[in-house]
C-alpha cells in the first residue's frame, strides 16, 4: 500500500560549526551574525540574506535559547480548540486562526495549535511553567473544564472565548448574546411574524442562557420555547414537541444553526413550508446555517475581528503581566438568507 | 461597540523566583524541581503535581531555554498552509492537524500553524536556522514558491504534502492519483457509462498531469477531455465547452470536487439529469463534495493517515539527519454517493 523511492541521502549535521565561521562565511562580523540570529530588526535586509545563506551553507545551529535565557519568552502563544470533529472541521475554526493569526503573525509570535483532550490542561500548564509557551487563548471551555482555573490560580496570560461558566476572573471576549437574541425576535417581527417561539441551547450554558432570555425580552416572556442541546438531534426533538404544544407557530428563533438544521426537517415532514408558513431564525452563521435548506437566516458573531481581540488582550497580558482583567463584548449581526 | 468590565487587578511578578525557593515551597530537593522543570518522564506524578503548584505559587518562570541549549531542541515544528480562504475553511484543514498532532502530541512537539503569505518563507527559514523550531510540513505549495528549495538547500528537516513540481530531493507523501483517476474510470464504466468524458486540472501542476493521464489510460486515450483550473468558475467553463463539443456523454470524471460543484450547474441548466442522462464522480472528498446537489461520488485521499504519514517522516529526519530522502504513496478510495 505505500512505498519508498528517490532515496538520496541528506548530509548528517555532526560537527558544531563556531559562530566565527558564519561570520566568516559571509564576510561580515560576529556580532551581526549575533544580531540576526536574536532576530534585531535592525539588520539590513541584504546582509540578513547573506548571514542566512551563510547559516545555512556551513551547517551552524544556532540556538534560541541563549535569548530566550535573557529575554525569558518563549515566543509562543497557544490556542486551544475543542476536540471534536465539528470544530476542526468548521469553517469558524479557520475564521479563529485566520483572526489570532493577524495579530500574532505580525509580532512574531508562534501559534502552537492544542486540542482539548486527555492531557492538555497538564501539558499547557506544564509549558506556561517551564517557559515554552507565553500565553494561552482558550475556544470553548465547557464547564467542567478545570483549565481556566488552573490558568487564573497559576498567574498566567490566558484569554477565553466567552463568558465563563462559573464567575472567574479571567479576561474574555464575547459577543453580545442578548441583542443577537433580540435580533432574532425584531427580525421575525418585521417579516411579518406573530405567533413565535424559540429552541433553547442548554439552559446551564452561558449562551443558552443569554440568548432564551434576551430572545423572551424581545419577544415577550410568555413566548412557548423548548430546551435544544445545540445538536441537531437536539433541535428536531425540541421542534417535534413545539409544533405539538403550538401548532399555529409562523416564526422560530433557534439558538443555534446546528439545531436549526435538525429542526428544519421536522418543518417540513409536518407540511409546513419555509419560510412561507414558518420563518425561521438561527444563532452562529457557522457552516450549518448553510448546509441548511433553505440557507438559514442567522445571527452572525464577528469571528475573526473577535479572534483577533482575543490575540491583543494576550499580548497586553503577556506585555504587561499587571494587566486588569477585561472582557470585551461585541455586537453581534443578523444574516438574512431564506429561512426568513 | 466594545466595552469592558470586571477590573481585577493580576499579580505582578517581577521579583525573579529562584530554583531553591520552588524546593523549598514544594518540600523536595532543587535537583527534582530540576527535573520537573526539564520535562524529565521518570518523576512521580504526585511531586510533578507538588512542584507545578509550589512554581505557580512561587510565581517561578523556569526557562526551557537552558535545556534547548543542550539539546539544540526547539521541540516544535510547523506546519504551513496555504493561505486561502477555501483551505482554512475546508473539513479537509480540519483532518490534516487532526492527523498531525496524532504523532506530534505524544512526541511533546509544538504544532505551530502558519500559512503561506508575505514573508513566511523568510519566518519560517530564519526560525529554522535559529533553533525556534525543528522542521517543517509544507501542504500545497504553489510552483513558484522557493520555500521547498530554500529548505532543501538549507538542510532543514522538511516534508511536502504531494510531488513537487519540479524535482527536488524532497520527502513528501502523497495519493496514488493516477490509480484514482483509474478508480473514477473504472467506476463509470462499471455503472453502465460508455461515452465518457473528463474534465482536467491544470496541466502544469502533477496532480492534474496524473489525473489526466490515469483517466485517459483506463478509460482509453481517445476520451476527450477539457481543461480546468481547479476552481469552480474552471469546472463550468470546462463543461460547457464539453457539452457543446461532446453533447452525447454519459459519465464525466471531474478531476477536483470543486470543480465538480461548477460543472454540475450546467448540465442541470442544458437539461441533463445526474446521474439518469449523465453519471459524475469527482476528486478529493472535500466539503465541495458534500455541497453538490447530488451530494457527490468522488476519489478520497486517506488525509487523516496521510498528515500522520507527513509528521512521522519529519520526525525521522529530526531524530536522524541522515535519514534518506523517500516518498510515501497511498492508495485513494472511491466515495459513492448519488451522483452516479
């Protein structure tokens, strides 16, 4: 099934080459070999080539760690995602790298790529301890998720991706999960809707919280809802007991575009058009919202801008380790497509 | 727009903690705290626990950088993408770090993500030859990017996701593509298909010369076919041309799924059923795939394997710089959905 072919050897890196003999290499003296090895930006654009080349003809290994010694930075900040495979898989995990990436990229900062999972919370700690790693931005804690804690106890630069389960202090951003809701309610409102009801997402989650009660502000409190999981069996449980309890429903808001694609089907297998008999209204604009059919009108976060927030108040952290702690909240958006 | 809230002020550490301070906080001996710090496998996993806690409460920041400077370890390699929206988007991203960090992760080697853009080549050299990292795994390099080159050159431990384009002795994994493209034909052929067409990637990349080439060898040299550039504007613009030229086919082998999703439109639109009047089977298993209408049988690479494949060699030649230069190829397999 596999198979080997072009074999040629690589040349074997034994001998340690001298700084002196880079410097010579390239004609230039130690201490600009010194200067470009740690990295000073002074350094004019063609020597910088030059020591490289020379760098890389004589075989030299230079090594980090002598300024990592001085400047005691590892350099490196971590983003810890959630191991499952819808986030990996998720356009908004490519919107997250791509927005810590504008921030990080520019300050020379390494992004170092974690998953949640047997073991990390120990590792990542481990490496905030020993000087690997300078900071941690977290995606997704759930609630029983001991890291944040550790992170705060521990002293170290950590940002979350959203409010905190359990009050923490721990700087975070999010996005304002109450409007979004409110959003949602104004919008079936305007289309004409008058008759709504919502799915929750699971009532001990800060967002599934949030988003019920500003969707029942907006709305109005006696407005029917059914609790959802934010799964997509989830959402075509809650819908199946919706249209049973409140059949003559014209508009629902889900609160998360992975319910709304397992509520839609249950829509439709009960002979209810959308959006003409009932419109419907979803919360993340993840991929989901568009493997919907019709492509669902969503209530959308500014991921990236979000993203990369969460990289400065990092750097801040990291910069400036008596940085108060600080959550920065953002407006979120409505999406309109089909659904509505 | 933004705004903050909850200001608690963070610890300060200034005051640089000593080795011998942690040891005593932890009730062990400096030569422990040493070896915890140094990552040391053999400590009891109760006075691991004691030593982090008596660090963080001590505020101590060891530095890995001692340890680097004996063994001339970043312990972190990159991985590069290609900077564009549809990769970082696409599932596929997803199962390539999933696929990594299944042999990264237990090595205790940083995963570092970069992508591909303005100056990462020069990042990615200059960390390199500055210890910050220990090799890298290129996915989709483009035929003008030096990158490949420049590693090769500077004897940096490197592996490519697919066949250069041009030859370098290089280390790289990829898909058997003519043997998919075999697959696709056979597959056609076996669903009754006679009169069978293909539309071709760009002809100055090896996976396009392969497709073409296997195609055109199992389903015989006469087939036409139509050039594409892996996008979905190419695939329409292929298959009009096809259609226009060849209006009795009856299976199409496309030679990408993205392609596919742009060529599926106009045979709907020139009143051809898939896969009644014409069968369809693209290239790739992307998410592409999925957004067919009909969802789309297609030739998968084994990603996930094949990224495990790409950090297993990298490893290797971290370990043993004279590890040979060799090729891993891997076998794809036929997805069947309802495009044929």
């Amino acid at each position: 099934m596999v198979g080997y072919k072009e074999v040629v050897p690589r040349r074997p890196m034994t001998r340690r080459v001298t700084l002196e003999e880079v410097a010579r290499a390239a004609g230039v003296s130690r201490a600009t070999v010194s200067r470009v090895v740690n990295g000073v930006a002074s350094v004019d654009e063609n020597i910088r080539h030059a020591v490289e080349e020379a760098i890389s003809d004589t075989g030299y290994l230079p090594n980090l760690a002598a300024r990592s010694l001085v400047t005691r930075r590892a350099d490196a900040v971590a983003l810890v995602l959630p191991d499952e495979d819808r986030v990996l898989g998720d356009p908004f995990f490519g919107r997250v790298v791509r927005g810590v990436m504008t921030v990080t990229a520019p300050a020379g900062l390494h992004l170092v790529l974690t998953t949640t999972g047997v073991g990390t919370g120990e590792q990542v700690v481990s490496d905030l301890s020993r000087g690997r790693l300078d900071g941690v931005i977290l995606i997704h804690t759930s609630r029983n998720d001991p890291l944040p804690g550790r992170l705060v106890d521990g002293h170290h630069p950590v940002v979350l991706s959203a409010r905190p389960p359990s009050p923490l202090p721990i700087t975070y951003v999010d996005v304002h999960q109450i409007s979004g809701a409110a959003l949602a309610a104004q919008h079936l409102r305007h289309v004409g809707r008058t008759r709504l009801a919502t799915i929750a997402g699971p009532q001990d989650t800060p967002a599934g919280q949030d988003r019920l009660r500003g969707f029942l502000a907006a709305a109005g409190t006696g407005t029917p809802w059914a609790d959802g999981d934010f799964t997509m069996a989830g959402g075509e449980t809650a819908m199946t007991r919706l249209l049973a309890d409140h059949p003559g429903v014209d508009g629902v808001f889900v609160a998360s575009d992975l319910m709304a694609r397992g509520a839609l089907p249950v829509l439709r297998r009960a002979g209810r058009r959308v959006p003409e008999d009932v419109a419907v209204v979803g919360f993340d604009d993840s991929s989901a919202a568009l493997d919907c059919d019709p492509p669902l009108t969503t209530v959308r976060q500014p991921t990236e801008d979000m993203a990369a927030e969460m990289a400065r108040l990092l750097v801040r952290q990291i910069e400036h380790p008596d940085t108060p702690v600080a959550a920065v909240i953002f407006q979120p958006t409505l999406v309109v497509r089909h659904s509505t």
